[in-house]
C-alpha cells in the first residue's frame, strides 16, 4: 500500500513548509522512511531518511534546513523545509527504502512544492 504525501504548495523563497507521509498497518513504525524530490527531466532524489530508532540523514543540499521526524501514534513521517530554495522545487515523495535503490511500497502521488524567488 502506498504511502500518502501531502502538505505541498507554492510559496517565496525563504519561507516553510511541513510535508506529510501518512502510513498503515503494523509495520510502519519499524520502517525507514525516507523522503525523496524529483524535479522535470531529473533523476528521483534521495532528500531525508529517518529510522525506526530515530535516527535520520540528509542530503547535503538540505542539510542544516529541513528536518524529518516521525509520530509512530499516528503512522506519519514529517518533513519541516525551512529556509527553502527555488531549487528546491519538486515533487516530493515518500517511501520505505530496503537498500540502494529499492523501495518496499508502490510510489505514491507526491505532494508538489513549488518556491518563487
């Protein structure tokens, strides 16, 4: 089943946002959940990952602003974007890594974050 992103919109750079990756069933609070972007004609992109223990990474070109976290009450992984960027514009999408490229769900309908300088 795949996750549902939302919490997208359009916004001036230097403003936030907070994105949502809702889950189901018993499993998800044992997950990695990672975040992932893909802009027109790129490659899909690899933004946060957090672990069942809490752990998280990010990429470098997010790094000092976005911070994921999860609720495991409520089956929902959490993206806060600070200071964003008109790079950081995307389709943002969130899914269950296993290792390397793979994902463990189907691929959701993304949520779209779209920033204006």
């Amino acid at each position: 089943v795949p996750l549902v992103e939302s919490g997208g919109g359009s916004v001036q750079a230097g403003e936030s946002l907070r994105l949502s990756c809702a889950g189901t069933g018993s499993t998800f609070s044992r997950e990695t959940i990672a975040w992932y972007r893909r802009s027109p004609g790129e490659e899909r992109e690899l933004v946060a990952a957090i672990n069942s223990d809490g752990t998280t990474n990010y990429a470098g070109s997010v790094k000092g602003r976005f911070s994921i976290s999860r609720d495991n009450a409520r089956n929902t992984v959490y993206l806060q974007m600070n200071r964003l960027k008109p790079e950081d514009t995307a389709s943002y999408f969130c899914n269950s890594p296993v290792g390397g490229n793979i994902v463990s769900r189907p691929w959701g309908r993304g949520t779209q974050v779209t920033v204006s300088s």
